[in-house]
C-alpha cells in the first residue's frame, strides 16, 4: 500500500479479507487524521489462539498499514468469544476507549 490514505473503512475491509473477519470495528482515535486507530476484530482465524498469536496475525495482515500509522490497538476474539462477550455484556462489546471521548481522544480538536 503505498502511501494512501489509512482509514477506518479500508482497515475494516482488510481484516475482513485477509483475517476472514466475521465482525470488525474500527474506530479513528486521532480526531479524524488517520493517525490512531482502535478496533475489535472477530475472527474464526483466532480459535484456538492465544492472545499473542492472534495479535501476530493481526499484525502480519496490516503489516504496510500499520507502517504508517502513529498507533493501532485491537481486541482479538473467536466468533464464539464474541457471542458469549455479547449476552454477558447486553450487546456493548465494542473496542476499548479507554482516553476517549465519543470515540476521540480527549483534548483533540477537529
């Protein structure tokens, strides 16, 4: 990928092809500049994993992506993980925002 522009749907639609992602999240944590990125990935790539490992794969299938952003952090479960995190929590399982304010971080203008 050279030198376009990183956004929350072409991460999306790389996890979901080159992961199989069943569900994906991606949130722009920079303010809009493409800079800091969150996200819950559900893959059945991940059962069967350990926590490292999945972030390895992660890792390796935005490998150009994550070269040219500043931060990326992911919440990596099985669609079973996913499921059983979903009754528990009433449907609220999207990616952490920890920092955040709606989704941006705090202090960051538009």
């Amino acid at each position: 990928m050279a030198s376009t522009s990183i956004t929350e749907a072409s991460l999306t639609a790389a996890l979901k092809e080159r992961l199989k992602a069943v569900h994906v999240e991606v949130t722009d944590m920079s303010g809009g500049c493409g800079q800091s990125f969150t996200s819950l990935i559900v893959s059945p790539e991940f059962a069967g994993k350990n926590s490292l490992k999945r972030h390895r794969l992660v890792n390796a299938a935005l490998k150009e992506e994550i070269a040219q952003i500043h931060a990326w952090s992911a919440k990596c479960q099985s669609p079973e993980e996913y499921e059983k995190e979903r009754a528990a929590t009433g449907g609220n399982d999207g990616p952490p925002l920890d920092g955040t304010t709606c989704g941006k971080v705090d202090g960051v203008s538009q």
